[in-house]
C-alpha cells in the first residue's frame, strides 16, 4: 500500500537532480560570464567587418594579451584598409610592442603614400624607436636647432683666418629616412656634423667680412658634405639663423704669446745672472783659498831664516838688511797710496 511518504529512492533520485541542476546552473552562469566578457568585443568586430571568433577571444585572454588593445587595433587597421591578421597582432604584443602606435603609424604612412611594411614597423617599434613620429616626421619636417640650447651653448663659435671670431645660430630641417631608422644616428649626430661644418666653412674663410657679407657659403658647404650619411635623417636645408662678431682671437693670442716670450726672457736672464752671482762667489772663494796659501807660506818664512841662521847661510847683517828693505819697501807703499788717496795741488 502507498502511505504518501517518499521511499529512499525517491529522495535520492530528487538528490542527484539537485545536485545537476546546481551544476548546470554554475556551468551556466560561467558560459554567460565568458560571453559575456567577450561579447562586446565580438559585436564590435563583427559589425566592423574585422569579424575575430569567440575562441580566438578566448585564446588571447589565456596568452595574457589584452583583447580589447588587439580587437580595437584590428578594427581600425581594416576601416583603413589595411589587412593585418589577428596573429600579426598578437605577435607583435607578446613581443613588447605597441600595437596601437603601431597601427596608427600604418595610418598616416599609407594616408601619405609612405611605404612602410608592417614587420618593419614592427622592428622600428621594437628597436625603441617612436615609429608614429617617425611617420609625422616624414610627413612634416621638423627643424632642429644647431647648437641645441638645452646642452648650454647658444652659438657656435669659430674664428676665421683674420683671427676674429664668429657666433653662428644654425636651423636645420630634417625628414625621417624610414629605411635607416634603425641603427640610423639620431639628432645628437647631426647637430654635431652640422656645428663641425660650421666651424671648418669659416675657419677655411680668408676673411670674417667674407662669412659675413655670404651666410649662405656656410650652408652651401654643409649640405654639399653629406652630413645626413648613415643617420636617421635626411636633411633638407641648412639655415644660418645669426651670425655675430666675437672676440679678435688672432690678436689675443699674439698678446698672450708676446707675455709667454717675455716670460721667457725673464727667466733666461734671471737664469744668467744667477749664474753669474755664482761665478763670482765661486771666484771670491778661490780668493781666499788663495790668500790662505800665501798666508801658509809667509808662515814658513821665519822658519826657513831660522833655520838659515842655523846652518849659516844667512848672517845678522843680511836681516838687518832685509829688514831695512822691508821697512822701506812698506813707507813707499804708504805714501804712494796716501798720495793716491789726497788730491794733488791742481786737484780743485
């Protein structure tokens, strides 16, 4: 007989009816989240005409690329007309690149008739380079200024063969040369090849007057050395902005040289007469050496009379005589140096 109460079966059956539903439900509310997330995207795609599939969505979301960056990049790279794959795209992400810039490069080269490839954008893009205003450079020149005043120098200073100096403020106009982007030199090199052609066009001028009276010789001869060769850049013009008289280097540097000389001179005079002073102690010193020697044998005299006395070469009458010789010999030397000494009777 049926009671009403349900048997075991009957609840365990309504269990694992519970536990399914509970199931789909979670499996679901995931598929609605999914396509959720992606949906947008996918309608966006789908009405641009850049149609990209659920599961490529899906794919990106695992590789850790950002769908939208890709997607929206792919939507205007087709409303532009260019053709790039979704794979071109996402490749080029992984790698570290800037899609979006990239695309937007693509742009404005093919709107101005520029051949630019994608990979080589891309390898612009990825060498460090800023492949967009590389483009706009293109498109738009710029002018750089020689010398750049944020390195602190306002002119260029070179002295002509006069030996006046002169201040140049240069302008130069560029264009980006795309196929020498990479591995091209950059602005720093050609404001230095243009402030070296600067100084070799007037350090060759005969005179300042010449630079002067010619701003454009300075030009003429800049662009006709090919600065512009493996750099990033094409020039297009070279325009001096100022030129200024400075200093008469020439006849500052003869002063300086006319002070070295005589420095110079001093010094070698000042050199002689210290030899000189030398000289002259060294000859009072053998002076007195001198003297000392004949001290020494005025010494031995006496000696040598006592013992003349002794042997009998010399008697008592031949001193005396020497004596007398000596003392006259002494009252001569006397008088003739006070007679040297007094003026004569015609002396006033």
């Amino acid at each position: 007989m049926s009671s009403g109460i349900p048997t075991i079966a009957q609840v365990s059956g309504q269990g694992v009816f519970i536990v399914i539903l509970i199931v789909a439900v979670i499996i679901v509310l995931a598929l609605v989240a999914i396509v959720g997330q992606f949906l947008n995207l996918w309608i966006q795609a789908l009405t641009s005409g850049a149609n990209v599939g659920f599961g490529d969505l899906i794919g990106m979301k695992l590789r850790k690329v950002d769908p939208r960056v890709i997607v929206l990049s792919r939507i205007r790279a087709v409303k532009a007309g260019l053709h790039l794959s979704t794979a071109q795209l996402e490749t080029h992400y992984l790698s570290g690149g800037r899609v979006p810039n990239v695309v937007t490069a693509l742009i404005a080269a093919d709107r101005a008739r520029i051949n630019l490839p994608y990979d080589t954008a891309c390898a612009i893009d990825l060498a460090g380079r800023d492949i967009l205003d590389a483009v706009h450079t293109s498109v738009n020149p710029k002018v750089i200024d020689c010398p750049d005043p944020g390195k602190g120098r306002d002119t260029i200073d070179a002295v002509a063969q006069d030996g006046i100096q002169l201040k140049v403020k240069a302008r130069v106009t560029v264009r980006t040369n795309i196929a020498r982007l990479v591995g091209g030199a950059t602005e720093e090199t050609i404001i230095a090849r243009v402030g070296e052609g600067i100084v070799t066009t007037i350090g060759s001028a005969s005179s300042h007057k010449a630079v002067l009276e010619n701003p454009d010789r300075i030009s003429k001869a800049v662009l006709e050395k090919g600065l512009d060769a493996g750099s990033a850049f094409e020039i297009l013009s070279v325009d001096i902005a100022d030129v200024d008289v400075g200093e008469n280097i020439g006849a500052k540097l003869q002063a300086d040289q006319a002070a070295a000389d005589t420095r110079r001179f001093q010094a070698e005079a000042e050199k002689r007469r210290a030899a000189a002073v030398a000289l002259e102690q060294e000859n009072k010193a053998e002076i007195q050496k001198n003297r000392a020697l004949v001290v020494l044998g005025e010494a031995e005299v006496p000696r040598a009379m006592a013992e003349a006395f002794r042997k009998g070469n010399l008697g008592i009458m031949d001193y005396y005589r020497m004596k007398n010789i000596q003392a006259d010999t002494s009252m001569r030397e006397s008088i003739g140096g006070t007679s040297t000494n007094q003026p004569g009777p015609q002396g006033t």
